[in-house]
C-alpha cells in the first residue's frame, strides 16, 4: 500500500472520529445539558432585569436632584412653598412634578407638616396618606408601598428618593417617587424577550406582560425590588432533553454525508501533496548521491516513498561525509580569519586611548612644562590600563588558540569542583553569594583532564557571578550547583553521562545571548573589559572530551550552564 493510499485513509478516519464523538457526547448528556441552557437563559433575564430595576431606581434619584438644584436657582419658586398660599404651592410641586417627570412630588416643613403635595397624570399614587420617609436616606432611594386612596388601586408602590435643602434659611424635605407598573415590565419583557410580570408583598400579579407563555414547563426567578417583598418575575421555557437530541441527530444527519466526502477529497488531496514532495525528495536524495559518489546508484523500485526516502538519505549522508573533509579546510581558514579581524578589531581600540595620552604629553611639554609632572602620572596611568587589557586579551586568545588536547584519566570531578569553588570563595564572601551544593548519585570516578576541567568551570562560575554583580546591591544572589548521573537513550543504546549543573539568580540570559553565547568574541560585558574567550574555552574543552554544554534562562530568572561528560564504562558490564 503506497504512502498516499495510507494517508487518505488515515485522515478520512481522523476525520469522522470526532465528529461521532463531537455528536455522541452531548447526545448523551443532552438532560444536562437542556438543564444548563434553560438556567443559563433564566439567569441572563434575571440579570437584564435587575439592570432595568437599578436604572430605574437611579433615575428617580436623578430626578429629584434636578428638582432639587431647581428649587436652589429658583427663587419665585421658593416663596409659596414657604410662604403659602397652600394653592400657589401646590401649583409649584405640580410643574415641578410634572417637568421632571415624577409619578409623585411631595416637600414637608422640618416637623414633617406637608408644604405641597402634586401627583403627576389622573391617578392618585397616594391617596389622603402620606408615603413615609424614615426608611429612606438622604440621596438614596427605596422601594415604598403607596397606601390606596381615593381612585388609587389597592397594591401600588414607587421607588423614592428624598433630599434634605435648605431654602432661604428654612430647612425642607423634598421627596419624589416613579410609579412601578407597565412600562417597567414592558421594557423587562421586550429586553428579555420572554414574559414578564410584576407581583406585590402577598405574591399577586400587579402587572404582567411579554409574549404568551404556550404550554410547555416554565421555570421562573424573581428579582427583589426591595425591602417590602415586592418583586418582579422573569420566566424562560424548561430545557427538553428530547428537543437536545433531535436537533444534534437532525444536524449530524445533514453534515455526516457532506463531511464524509469532504473528508475523503481532502485526504486524498492531502495525501497526494505530502506524497509527492517526498518521491520528490527521495529523487533529489539519490542524485545528489550519484553526484557526491561520482557515478550512478543502483537503486531497487519500492512502492513504500518512506522506504526509498529512508535507503536514498542513507546513501546521500555517505557520499557527503566524503566532501564534508574537503570542506572542512576552506572552512578552518574562513575561520581563522574571521578570528584575525576579530583581533585587529580589539587591538585598534586601546590603541586610540594611548596615541591620545601620548599627544596630551607632548602638548604639556611645549606647553606648560611646569604641569609635566601630574600630566605624566595620569596619561601614563591611561597608558598603563589600556596595555593591561591588550595583555590580558592577547593571553585568553593565546590560551583559546594554544588549547591543548585534552589527556584524560579518572579522577574525581567532585573535588575539581570544590576547588573551583574555593578560588571564587573570597569573592563569594563579600558579595553575600548563598552556595547550594547539592550531589545526585554523581559518579565517583570520570574519564576526564581535571585541569581541564577545572578551567571551563572556573569561566562558568565567573560568568555566573558577574550576572548577580549586575543585579546591585540589594540583589537575591544564589549560586546552585547539582552534580548528577544521568543515561541517555537514543537509538536503543544507553550512554550514561556525569552532569554538572550550574544555576544562577542572576540578570538571565535573553534570545539572542542563549544563541551565542559559546560563539568567540561575544560578550554583553565589553565595558567591564569581558573578552568574549571564556565561555568558548568552556565549550571547547567539554567537545573536545566528547560531551556538551548548553545555556538556558530567561532575562531577570537568572541562567543554567549544564555540562555533560560521557562516562566510560567498565569492558566487563554496564552500570
């Protein structure tokens, strides 16, 4: 069975398995889920109910403000109020009632005698009684019930706010209030979609309205209006399992044919252009094998493309190992000169400081003789620092240039450690530096140039305290090192390998450090005089004992430096 014949079938079944599953699921928790949609939709209604409520209680309470801040401006208003007569006053509570909309507009002296009283439209809100106030504080608003009067209903009740003024000296109560009725459960209803009603303290329906309810279950939540139980009822249809499952068969049933020829078409489709760059590739695999091998492959058709992909990249990487020799020259000379330019780079730069310092002495010779003396002892001193770094940089490129082969013995890599340690101890010290040591079956005995050794963890552990030096001086500074055996499988073999881990808290290490890092000459720190030679000799010494290091952090969390080292194993058995 060719490759494309097996991808088209694989992605037609890849296809169809989740949408069975992606169908069957929910038709089995179809109960639930109904259950869940219904009380979502009810919760919803109830939600955009209670934002109607509020917003309506909150104007009332913008209403009576408007009143209030026209009675402060108004002064003609203010006189019958406070003055009488009661008919001249009653006339100013009804504009006012009536220009800023409220249902009901009352003002009470500072005893709670009644000054005015005016209800807006044809219907008495509040008969011969009197709303009470005492629940209400001053710029808020309640829900109050309206005893029933002359032409008032029996079950009335307004939201109210009330405020406290003072007019010319004389201290006043205002309150005005917005009948609860239609509109609110209209504007409930059309927001909702759904019926909606409004019941008072004993549970009957004041008002109600809103789409018919059908026959079908209903369930329903009441949102609060306030402290006198009042309240109104938003309802939405009870979830039907049934209705779940018909709707999800009926939309599997008209997508199952559709999606079962898309699938096919488009496996097939897909399976044809993954098929044909890799017959493609192989092709291109064994001409280059022909090429690198200077003559023609013999080659066996097979049906399987992986097969031959597989045989022609076998054949390809041995015809190229061949050439990969003669390529290795021309690469070392790139790159000894890249390392020359590298070099004449860092040494023009000192040199501009010097011929400076050197023209600043002549000049005070000529000039003033008599500062010849303070001149030499600070231009010589530039001179002197900038010699000490040419020197410093010619020995770290001599020693990255002179490295010798590694000669390795078993030794214990667990004291290379320690004594790596106790060089930087000084500086540990006065930097507040915490050492965690920690030894994870580490192995006794390793294959390895000590000294060697010993010189790529000495650049590490440099490197890691001028990150936390970087951090200031009220900086976590942590230095973790984890000695470990770990067995690395790869192709069915087992290579163990002594690691040996070197954790930071320092500034970190971002993309671009992570990627060149081991690269020579490169360095975040050429203003503190880094040379960019350390973390190359590192890498260096761990290849050339056949093991790696690697970089890893993040910046601000600090860097891990991890070297493994491959163990040699005893002739007679493994561990």
């Amino acid at each position: 069975m060719t490759l494309r014949t097996r991808l088209a079938l694989a992605l037609t079944f890849t296809a169809l398995v989740p949408m069975g599953v992606a169908v069957g699921v929910p038709m089995l928790q179809a109960e639930r889920r109904a259950r869940e949609d219904a009380e979502a939709r009810l919760d919803a209604s109830r939600r955009q109910a209670a934002i109607l409520i509020r917003r309506e209680r909150d104007e009332v309470v913008r209403r009576v403000d408007r009143v209030a801040a026209e009675l402060d401006v108004n002064r003609p208003a203010r006189r019958p109020l406070l003055q009488g007569p009661a008919s001249e006053a009653r006339e100013v509570a009804r504009s006012l009632a009536e220009r800023h909309g409220l249902d009901h507009l009352e003002f009470r002296n500072r005893s709670g005698a009644v000054l005015a009283i005016a209800r807006s439209g044809s219907t008495d809100v509040a008969g011969a009684a009197l709303v009470s106030l005492d629940g209400i504080d001053d710029g808020d608003a309640a829900l109050l019930p309206l005893p029933s009067g002359a032409g008032a209903p029996a079950s009335r009740a307004a939201f109210f706010s009330r405020r406290d003024v003072n007019l010319g000296g004389e201290a006043i109560t205002l309150a005005g209030g917005r009948l609860l009725g239609r509109d609110l459960v209209t504007g409930i209803s059309e927001i909702t979609g759904q019926p909606a009603a409004l019941l008072d303290g004993s549970g009957r329906v004041v008002e109600s309205d809103g789409p018919p309810a059908g026959p079908k279950p209903r369930i329903t939540r009441d949102v609060p209006l306030g402290s006198e139980d009042w309240r109104v009822r938003v309802s939405v249809p009870a979830g039907d399992a049934g209705v779940v499952r018909r709707e999800l068969f009926v939309a599997f049933a008209g997508v199952a044919p559709f999606a079962i020829a898309s699938a096919v078409i488009a496996g097939t489709v897909l399976a044809a252009g993954i098929s044909r760059p890799i017959r493609a590739l192989a092709g291109r695999a064994e001409a280059i094998a022909a090429e690198r091998a200077g003559g023609p492959l013999s080659l066996t058709h097979d049906s399987n493309e992986v097969h031959r992909l597989g045989r022609s990249f076998d054949q390809m990487l041995v015809a190229l190992s061949q050439s990969e020799r003669q390529r290795g020259a021309a690469e070392r000379i790139a790159a000894w000169q890249d390392v020359a330019r590298r070099i004449a780079h860092e040494v023009k730069n000192p040199l501009s400081p010097i011929k400076v310092a050197v023209e600043n002495l002549r000049r005070t010779r000529e000039k003033a003789p008599q500062d010849l003396d303070g001149a030499l002892r600070d231009e010589t001193a530039v001179i002197l620092e900038e010699v000490e770094g040419l020197r410093r940089m010619v020995e770290e490129f001599s020693l990255f240039a002179r490295l010798p082969r590694p000669d390795p013995a078993p030794c214990d890599l667990r004291r290379t450690v320690r004594q790596s340690l106790a060089l930087f101890a000084p500086r540990i010290a006065s930097s507040s530096v915490r050492v965690e040591t920690r030894d994870e079956g580490f192995p006794d005995s390793v294959h390895a140039d000590p000294e060697q050794i010993g010189r790529a963890l000495k650049n590490v552990l440099a490197n890691a305290l001028d990150s936390m030096d970087a951090l200031g001086p009220d900086g976590d500074r942590r230095l973790e090192i984890t000695l470990r055996r770990i067995v690395s499988v790869r192709g069915g073999v087992r290579s163990p390998f002594a690691e040996i881990e070197i954790r930071d808290s320092g500034v970190g290490l971002d993309a671009e450090s992570q990627r060149r890092i081991f690269e020579p000459y490169y360095t975040t720190r050429s203003e503190r005089g880094g040379s960019g030679l350390g973390m190359a000799i590192a890498y260096r010494i761990v290849t050339d004992h056949g093991g790696r290091i690697q970089a890893a952090g993040a910046p601000g969390r600090g860097a891990t430096i991890t070297m493994r080292l491959p163990i040699r194993e005893p002739a007679t058995g493994g561990t």
